[in-house]
C-alpha cells in the first residue's frame, strides 16, 4: 500500500475511534456532574475527609479549594522525592536534588509533566506510583472540575454557587478517570507495554531498566499529562511497542477533550452549541496536521534531507505515525512525545509550537482545552459585539465588564509568561551554553521550553538542557502562573455569571450554534497568536523554515 | 482568605491520602495483578516479543561480523551503536544541524564500507538514530543491504537467510497501521539458531 494512503487510513481509524466514544462519552460525564446521587463509595470518602457533599461553593470557596489541594499535593511530591532513600522500591536510587523535585513536584501538579530528569535512573517504583501516578490522574481530574464549574456559571442564575470543587473532583477521579484509566491499562498491557515491579532486567549481557509501566502510560495519556516512565517517553519499545499501541495512545489523549464539547452541549441544552466548539477544535487540529505532514515529508535542511526525515524517528510508526502523535500532543496539554520534536523540519517543529502558543485549544488539555475554548468563545463573541454596537451575549448571559475582564486576564498570562520567560532566558550569557542546536533553532528550544511551561504541555525541544537552577526554577513558576492564573480568573468569571439572570435571544443576539460563530472563534484564535507572537516565531521556526 | 485557604488546604491534605493510596497503590497494583494473567507477563517483564536489544557484541573485524545491526544510536559512544539499553534518548539535532550532517556522512561511509556497496545504496534508518536510542527494527531495505555480508560470514546459503529475513519481516498490521519492519534480536536469534 501507498506510504501517504496507509497514514491517511490511520488518520480515518483514529477519527472513527473518537466519532464512536463522542455521544456515549459525552453524555455520561454529564450525567457524572448533573446527577444528585453519591455512589456508596463516594460518601464513605466524603465522611473520611468530613466534606457535605450536599453544599454548594461560592467562587472564592471553590479557588481556595484548588489552590489548597494543589499546595499540599505540590508538598507531597516534593517531599517524596526528596526522601526517595528511605522509601520502599525505589532500587537505590538516591534522594531527587532540590531544584528537580521543586520542578517536577510543579509540574505534574500542573499537569504539564515537563520532565527534567532521566527517570528510568533517578526515580524508583513508590514516587512513580504513589507520586506521579496519582497526578497524572488528580491533575487531570481537577482540569475537568473547572470546566464544569465554568458551565455551571453559563447554567444558573441568580445563585452564588458553582458546585462543591471536592464532590467535582472526587466524581471526575472515580467516575471517569479512574475506571477507564484502568481499561486503557489493561488494553495496553495486552498490547505489549511493561508492567514490571522490578527495577530491570538483563538479556544477554545488556541490562534494560523496567517500571510499572502500563498502569502510568494509560492516565498520562488519558489526562493529557504526558510524564513518561521512561526517558524516551512514548518513543521507548516498552511504553509504545507497536503501531497498534501507538494509535490507541493518540487516541486516548484526544478522547476526553474532544468528549467534552458533547459534555458541554448536553449540559446547556443545545447540543449544537458543542459542535461549534468541536468544529473549531477539529479544523484547527486538522490543518495543524496537514502542515505538519507536508513540511516533514519534505525536509530542506541539509541533515533533514539525508537523513530521510527519520532522525529522532522510531521505524515502527514512521513520519504518519511520529507527525499524528506530535501534532495531537501539542494540540493538546500532553506532552508525551513518540518522536523528538527538535528534529522536526522547520515547519513541523513550528507547527508544535503554534498549537501550544494557540493556547491548547485544539482540542485542549483534559478539562482546560474546554474552558480556555470558551473563554475564547467569550473573546470572539465581544469582539462580534464591539462591530455591532451591542452589549454581547453567550448562552443567556451578558458578557459586561467583569465577564470580559476575567475573559482577558485568562489568555493574557500565558503571552506574558511566555515572552517575558523567553525573552529573560535568552538574554542571559549562560543559556548558550545550554543550547543543543545553533541558529534559529536554537532559539526555537528557548521559546518552546517556556511555551511548554506556560501552557502546561511538557514537550521539548529537548536537546535544551534545563538542568540549570535558573531554568529548573523559571520554568517552575512559567508552570504555576500559567496553571493557576487562568484557572482563578476562570473560577472568578464563573461565579460572576451564575449570578446573573437568564436574559432572552433576541434579534440582535449573536447565533453562537452555527458555523458562522465558529469560523469567528477560529479567527479569534489565529488572530490573537499572530499578533502576540509572530515576531518570536518569525526568529525561530518561520526563520529556520524559508532557510 | 487565608484562614479559608488553611482549611481547605487541610480537606485537600485528607483527600489527598485517601487518593494516594486509591490511585498510586491500589490502581496500579490492580493493573500489576491483571499482568500476571498466563501470556501477558512475559512482555510486562520485557522479555516477550518486544526485545530492546539489539547485537550484543559488536566484534572488532567487521568481515567477521556474522549478525544483522540495529539502527544507530545517539546514546552510544560508537557512532554506529548499538544503543545502550539501560537508558533511552535521542540526538534532539536539528535538520539543518552541521553536527548531525557529519554524523549521518560517517555512517553511511562506514556502513557501506562493511557492507561493501556504494554508500547512496545505504537506506535512511541505517543512518539516522531513533527517539529511543534503542529502537529494535530496521527497514526491509536495510535488512536486504546486511543480507550478503551475513550469508558470506555465517557460510549459511543467501537464500536461507533471505528466507529467515523474510520471516522476521512484519508488514503494516491491518494493511495501514506503522511501517514494514525487521525485528532485529528476533533476526538474529533465527540466525545464531539456524548456524
């Protein structure tokens, strides 16, 4: 069969995967965060941790909730890593230095899972389980809670609470990403990935190290996490043996976030208003990909051209499966890599880059590519509104000063923390030294370092070396603000909206559930990137790409 | 509000334990138990149909070399591998990287010299290293290129070993999914059992 033929079949296999999980899916987490029920388990944990699951929360009650969880759940990682030595399994392995634990114990809590360190070395089997593991699934959970949140902002009026952040973010554990985290799991162990207790084996003379493997690398994809258990991440044979188990792992990134538009119809009543949002999502990811794909299977670099576009490529998924996976991950807050993003072609690697810079939209991280969607939705319904001359209006509600306000401060962080945390890095003598790469491109692995950061995506240009304090502890705090500054004007965005009154369509109101409303949120994120970030980008990959 | 904080940080402190020991014990030891089924455990330990390892002694006369070679690897000292299994990685060099131009130059040199063919005759894979620094699998093209130099060494016929590549040879699963390729340890068991 023909090379470009057997990429696009997988491409069809892939969307007819999510095409099938989009209703079901959708519609269950709904019914997740809209039914009255406690499952007997959940109340047993609500008495536990003495939480009324009945009560709702007020904005700042909720926030304080996130951002408490977070802290000690930051805590807990770092003090397990740091007393790695005297912890069960952990093979000798020594205690984690203080500026790595202070980054890694960030970033899985952020859910970027930037990762700064050799794992299969530094990390033994309790701070894998017992640390990482369990933020790949609370990070990701918590993700979703906000986006509920936020739509039950849109649905209720007159109230001052948006939901009980505890019964939200136990609901999305057990209810969602625990139970098909584990099938995923299962799914994976049979396609071949390692599930090992022991620290690593030998054939033949060479040792290779092990892990637990499987049970990781299903709620690191399935909660666009992206840490790998191994150095190599999803490039490793024994996280991605095979072509089968590389779709599958592409799949699950993309199933939730794009799952969650159908969430946010069924909840608003108007299932088309989610489509809206899908389409946009799908259009972005799909020309993302087409650019991607031309631009790596014709390389001009020099090295690009002789090497056949395989340098830092795994022969079992080829550039179709190594572009699909790249394009997904970056798309959404992921960052698992099945191929190195610093040896793309000049395009492709901007292509990476740009789907970040777009904020992560398409489709979005687990619950973060929903709401950083709507409040770009926000965005393009206030601009539609400033031509007309009327006060805008998005699902029954008056977007006035605080809205938009909240609205602007949510995708204002990022650009800042980006720019600044480039812009401060490459101006410092010591960062060269740190370059993999010359050029251009060199400057390419400075702004794709903070643009993971900031939008909590954990891919690299990863020649970088970011072992340094100054980029261990920059690209910490990029993690937090561009984490928790969103997601706070969010919460507050919420609650300003659900204490509004429901107000009428009327001839005037914006249709935001048809294509038109699409094609304008679409325009609005192209448009706000380009403006905020062309000038970067024209020094790096455009730079290395008309080379 | 910080007295507010305090107390949820307090809540969450309590979740928290409680989710520790749900997710990062039960979960995985859960998915730990499932790998014991009969047929799963070999490739969850790593020794199944996955091997990592490529040729484990690379001799120091290449004329005497009788087994099939892995692709390069960014992670040996040698600039033609094999890998190094213990760790994984790649070269993260960029496509107009004059470092990797030389790299990939004197690969290829080397490879067709110990292949005794015209260095445009070497196939991509056989020059570029993987994300992994461990990858298993070489093209079909580049299992063609070895093939003399084995049957020559080995003093097995050429068509046995074309017939034992061919049996190492895996298409695209389904027709479209990945790319043709060899698994090489599983290559060169079939030829250290077949001498």
């Amino acid at each position: 069969m023909n090379d470009t033929v057997a990429g696009l079949l997988q491409v069809v296999l892939l969307l007819v995967l999510l095409a099938a999980c989009y209703a079901p899916l959708g519609d269950y987490m709904a019914k997740v965060f809209t039914s009255e029920r406690h499952w007997r388990a959940e109340a047993v944990l609500y008495r536990i941790v003495r939480v009324d699951p009945s009560s709702g929360q007020r904005w700042p009650v909720y926030a304080a909730g996130v951002l408490g969880f977070s802290f000690v759940s930051i805590v807990l990682l770092y003090l397990l890593q740091r007393l790695q030595p005297i912890l069960p399994a952990s093979f000798d392995r020594g205690a984690v230095g203080p500026a790595t634990a202070f980054n890694t114990a960030i970033s899985f809590v952020t859910n970027t899972n930037w990762q700064s360190y050799v794992p299969e070395q530094t990390l033994g089997n309790t701070v894998q389980m017992a640390g990482l593991t369990v933020q790949n699934i609370l990070s990701a959970a918590l993700g979703i809670a906000i986006a509920v949140a936020l739509i039950r902002g849109f649905l209720r009026s007159n109230t001052d609470r948006i939901g009980n952040f505890w019964v939200d973010l136990t609901r999305a554990t057990v209810r969602i990403m625990l139970p098909f985290g584990f099938v995923a799991a299962v799914l994976l162990v049979i396609m071949g990935v390692t599930m090992s207790l022991h620290s690593g084996g030998d054939i033949g003379g060479s040792t290779y190290p092990l892990a637990p493997a499987a049970s990781q690398e299903a709620v690191k994809q399935l909660g666009t996490n992206g840490g790998g258990i191994f150095n190599a991440n999803s490039a490793h044979p024994f996280e991605n043996p095979n072509p089968l188990s590389n779709l599958f792992e592409i799949f699950l990134m993309l199933v939730i976030p794009v799952s969650l538009t159908r969430t946010f119809g069924t909840m608003v009543g108007n299932r088309r208003q989610g489509t809206v949002l899908l389409s946009v999502m799908g259009g972005l990811w799909a020309v993302m990909l087409t650019l991607a794909w031309l631009s790596e299977t014709h390389p001009t670099g020099a090295a690009g051209i002789a090497a056949g576009g395989m340098e830092g490529k795994e022969l079992r998924f080829g550039i179709p499966g190594s572009i699909l996976f790249g394009v997904s991950t970056t798309g959404t807050s992921t960052g698992a890599i099945n191929s190195l993003h610093d040896s793309y072609s000049g395009g492709a690697g901007g292509v990476t880059l740009l789907n970040m810079l777009f904020g992560e939209v398409a489709p979005g991280g687990v619950g973060a590519g929903l709401y950083g969607l709507l409040v770009l939705a926000i965005i393009a319904v206030f601009l539609a509104g400033l031509m007309v001359g009327r006060t805008p209006e998005y699902l029954g509600k008056k977007l006035g000063r605080r809205e938009v306000t909240a609205a602007a401060v949510s995708i204002l962080v990022m650009p800042s923390v980006v720019l600044i945390g480039a812009g401060l890095a490459i101006a410092l003598p010591g960062t060269l030294d740190a370059l993999n790469n010359d050029g251009a491109h060199g400057f390419s692995e400075v702004l794709y370092a903070y643009a993971s950061a900031a939008n909590n995506n954990g891919s690299a240009f990863a020649g970088l070396t970011v072992t340094s304090d100054f980029f261990q502890t920059t690209l910490g705090i990029a993690m937090l603000l561009g984490r928790f500054v969103p997601i706070l004007a969010i919460l507050a965005l919420a609650g300003s909206l659900a204490q509004q009154k429901r107000v009428d369509a009327g001839a005037g109101t914006l249709a935001t559930d048809k294509p038109l409303f699409g094609l304008l949120v679409g325009g609005t994120i192209v448009l706000v990137a380009a403006l905020t970030f062309f000038p970067a980008l024209a020094l790096g990959p455009l730079a290395e790409a008309l080379a | 509000m910080l007295t507010r904080l305090r107390r949820q940080a307090g809540t969450g402190m309590l979740v928290l334990v409680v989710f520790t020991v749900l997710c990062g014990i039960v979960y995985p030891l859960v998915v730990w138990g499932v790998s014991r089924i009969p047929g799963l455990t070999a490739t969850a330990e790593g020794t199944g149909s996955v091997p990592v390892v490529g040729v484990d002694q690379v001799p120091a006369d290449p004329a005497a070399d009788p087994y099939f070679h892995t692709r390069p690897s960014a992670s040996s000292q040698d600039v033609l591998g094999p890998g190094d299994t213990s760790t994984s990685g790649g070269s993260n060099k960029a496509q107009d990287s004059t470092d990797l131009l030389d790299t990939l130059a004197q690969r290829r040199a080397q490879i067709a010299q110990r292949e005794g063919v015209a260095p445009e005759a070497v196939p991509a894979d056989a020059v570029a290293a993987s994300a992994s620094g461990i990858d298993p699998d070489i093209s079909p093209d580049y299992a063609a290129l070895q093939t003399a130099r084995v049957a020559r060494v080995t003093g097995l016929p050429a068509a046995k070993v074309q017939r034992i590549v061919a049996d190492a040879t895996d298409g695209r699963i389904l027709g479209f999914l990945g790319e043709p390729t060899v698994n090489v340890p599983k290559l060169n068991a079939a030829i250290a059992a077949a001498r």
